[in-house]
C-alpha cells in the first residue's frame, strides 16, 4: 500500500513539477490540485530530515515569569512593567553576544530576543517560541506577536514541521522530504526578500543595490547616517528625536531615496509593515525615563561607533536595568500608527521595470488603483493586513517566482490567527491573480529568478 502511494506520489509530482516550471504563474492553481490529492492519498505533514534547533528557548518559570507567555495560544497573563533580565534570575535570559555560527539577521527586535535566549541563541526558532518570546521578553500584545510570527513563518519558515524559521540566512535543509521541495521551496529566513524584508530599511542597503555591491546585506553605516541626518536636523525635540515625526519624514525620505537608486526597487503591501517598525523604538523600548533617542536606537539596533568617526554592527542589547512598557503593544495600535504615518506621506506601491520605470500595483482585492489605497483609513489598513496575511493567492507573490506562499502555508496561519479579525467588517476574501503573466512586474521577478 505504501508503495502504491508513493508511486502514486511520485508520478504526480513528477507532473506537477513539470507543469509548475513551463509555466511558473501557474503553478498555483496546480498547488492546489496537487494538495488536495495527495491528502487524499492519505500524505500527512512531511517529516523532516533536520532538528529545529539544538538549544531551544531556556524557559520561562513560576520564579521567573515575566509576562507568563508559556503558550502560543493564549496572551501571557502578566502586565508590565517588568525587569528585563530579572535580577532575580541571574541564571537564565542573560545578554549573550552570538558566537560563530548563530543565525542573526535584519530583525533587530528577534536579534535581541535571541542573544536573550528567549529564542534559541542559535538563531534557530520558530512559530512557538517567537510568539512567546515577543510578549515576554519585549510586552508585545500576543496578537501582534502572533500576526508577525505566523506572517513570517508563512513566507519563509517551514509551517509544515513545526514553524521552524531562520531569524537570519536560508535553510536547505529544513525541506521536507524532498518530494514537495520543487514546490514548497527552500525556506528563506528573515532574509528572503520582498516578503516582511524589503528595500527602504533604516540601517540596511536594499538587497538587490547591496548584491550588485558588495554583496553585504548587513548594517550600512551610510543608511544609518542618513536617518540621523534627517532625526537631527534641529526639527524635532532634543534628546528624543527619534520620534513619531521623524519616522514620518524619514520613511519618506528613505522610500524617496531607494526609488532614486536601486534598480530594481520594490515597495508593496507587506512593505507597510517595515514602515511601521520605527514604533518599536518609541513605544517598545524608550520606557521610563528613556527616551528615542540616537543612544537608545545605536543600543537597541545594534550599533556602535568604529573609533574611526563611522560607526559598525554590534550585537542588539538592552540598556542597563531595562523594565517593559506597562502596557503590551497591540496590533491595533500597530496599524493606527503605520496608517497614521502613511497618511502624511501616501507613497506609491509598485516597482521599477527594467528600463527604469515605475510600475504602480493595481490591485482590485487589495483596493490599491493606481499605486494608492483605496481606503487608507485604520480599518482599510487592518483589512489589508488580514489580506496579506491569509488571502489565498497574494498577487505579487503568487506570481513571483522568488516568493511563493503555498495554500499549506496560508492555511496554517489561518488557523493560527483564526478570530483576530472578526467583527472588523473586512471584505470576504477573494481569489487573486491580477497580475496577468505579461505584467512587467512578474517580467522582472521572472527574470531575476533565472539569472
Ligand atoms: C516574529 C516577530 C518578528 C518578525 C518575524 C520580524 C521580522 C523582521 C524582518 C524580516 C525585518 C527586516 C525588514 C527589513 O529591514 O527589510 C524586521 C525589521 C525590524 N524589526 Fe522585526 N520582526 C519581528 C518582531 C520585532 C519586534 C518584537 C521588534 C522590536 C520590539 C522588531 C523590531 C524591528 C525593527 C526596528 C526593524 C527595522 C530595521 C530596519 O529599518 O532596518 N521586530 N523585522
């Protein structure tokens, strides 16, 4: 019987596979095909051939609570403010620079959480301890945390064998058996780009100037000079310039300048969400009496001066005697202000073509005409988020050959976040596919991916 299956497995990947490289736009609707029959060939999830990880998260105890977050599925019970690390607890979550070899990458919030180890210290995680992580080490709402786990998990973790993600490079050898690689694809950490890691980073070239460079993807101290060009320029409050307004400015100022220099630059609907990380230094970590300044962000992103006037990565910490915000930070409030900053500036979504054009995203499902949202208001904003998150067939990728979401992947975040978005009147979702294959933009992706 078994051998029958896998035959039977075999010859339809075989198929399927072929079919998916002719004609890579629609793989899709094949994926689909193709799931439903090998479920009902009795195929369960795939085991793996690699551990998640070979330390794991240390733990979180009665003693040493923090906000109690044991659970993926439900809020840690505990509000702040909080220690972070707990004097009391001198043995576990304690700063650790990582040692060679450990995964760290563009995110320095999961960096910080991994040299806390409230993720792996070895940069190896996934859905659980990320969701986890977020609220206890940093007073995260669970359900931002859960929203931004299961997103990235989706896109470039493995959700067929436990969630397990890189917080930094690819993993080949997180695919499954081998059977569905050609379709799941290899699982590309936080680094895989256009999905949450996109161009317009505060401290990182765009990925594609950067490989046509010098191939660093990691902090650039000429990105990070620009954002305090721009936070102190004598416009805004001394000693907390970091602010609100000056995210407002610089994210116009950096979107202005990646448009300017890259060639292949790309800002779509996920692109949002990077424009929202700049909160996580005003609401996240300037608690007490810190406030968003040039030394709390140099601390908490990862920054330290050369000795030669510059300035290079260092591993992301916690400023001394560090307590939580008292209150956790929700996803509502993520989308208030990401729509608030998006609103002074509503820059076009789309990208640029080969001979140097802009193209802007048209897209009915995610009500964008013309580069712009239709409803750029905080429920316009939420919705979009739920459509990126859980629409079956997100245009932009489902037509990219780089970043495929397979309908496994969607499903599993699905029922993770089942219920966060209820009663926001969002739009039914519908199936995508709005980018036909002739769309210039799938023309580059299409031929990036085969050089
Ligand atoms: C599971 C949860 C999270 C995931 C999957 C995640 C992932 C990422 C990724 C992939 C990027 C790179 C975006 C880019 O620059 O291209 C990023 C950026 C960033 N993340 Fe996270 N993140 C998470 C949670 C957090 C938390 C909790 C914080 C802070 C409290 C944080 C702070 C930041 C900041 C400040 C940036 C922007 C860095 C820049 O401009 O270059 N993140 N995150």
């Amino acid at each position: 019987m078994k051998l029958f299956v896998n035959q039977v497995f075999t010859g339809l990947l075989v198929t399927l596979t072929a079919t998916s490289y002719a004609f890579p736009a629609m793989g899709w609707e094949k994926l689909h095909e193709f799931e439903a029959r090998a479920k009902a060939a009795g195929l369960g999830p795939l085991e793996s051939r690699a551990a998640t990880s070979k330390n794991g998260a240390e733990p979180i105890t009665d003693a040493c609570p923090f906000a109690g977050a044991k659970s993926a599925l439900v809020p840690g019970p505990n509000k702040g403010p909080y220690p972070v690390p707990d004097p009391k607890c001198p043995n576990i979550h304690q700063f650790q620079a990582p040692k060679p070899g450990d995964e760290r990458g563009p995110c320095p919030g999961t960096n910080m959480m991994a040299n806390y180890g409230f993720i792996s210290r070895d940069g190896l995680t996934n859905y659980e301890e990320l969701v986890n992580a977020q609220q206890n080490m940093l007073q995260i709402g669970w359900d931002l945390a859960v929203f931004l786990a299961a997103l990235e998990v989706s896109l470039s973790g493995n959700p067929l064998n436990d969630g397990r993600i890189s917080i930094g490079g690819a993993r080949p050898d997180w695919t499954n058996t081998g059977l569905l690689d050609p379709l799941l694809g290899v699982p590309g950490g936080y680094d895989k780009h256009n999905g949450f890691e996109s161009d317009t980073s505060f401290l990182r070239k765009d990925q594609d100037v950067a490989r046509e460079t010098d191939g660093n993807y990691g902090f650039d101290q000429a990105t990070w000079k620009r954002l305090i060009e721009v936070c102190e320029s004598g416009k805004y409050p001394k000693g907390k310039e970091y602010n609100f307004d000056c995210a407002v400015e610089a994210r116009k100022a950096q979107y202005d300048y990646s448009l300017a220099t890259n060639d292949r630059f790309f800002f779509g609907p996920y692109q949002l969400i990077l424009y929202g990380t700049p909160q996580f230094l005003y609401k996240t970590w300037a608690t007490g009496d810190l406030q968003p300044n040039r030394s709390l962000a140099m601390t908490v992103y990862g920054i330290e001066e050369d000795g030669k006037g510059g300035y290079r990565e260092a591993p992301s910490k916690l400023p001394d005697n560090w307590y939580t915000a008292p209150e956790p930070f929700t996803f509502s409030s993520g989308t208030t202000d990401i729509i608030r900053m998006y609103a002074f500036n509503p820059v076009s979504f789309g990208g640029k073509v080969d001979n140097g054009t802009f193209v802007p995203i048209d897209s009915r499902s995610l009500k964008i005409t013309n580069g712009k949202l239709d409803d750029p208001s905080s429920n316009g904003i939420t919705c979009l988020m739920q459509q990126l998150l859980l629409q079956e067939s997100p245009d932009i990728v489902t037509n990219s050959p780089l970043l495929r979401v397979p309908l496994s992947s969607l499903n599993w975040a699905k029922q993770k976040t089942q219920g966060m978005f209820s009663g926001l009147g969002c739009p039914e979702l519908t199936p995508r596919g709005l980018f036909p294959d002739d769309h210039p933009l799938v023309r580059r992706e299409q031929s990036i991916a085969s050089k």
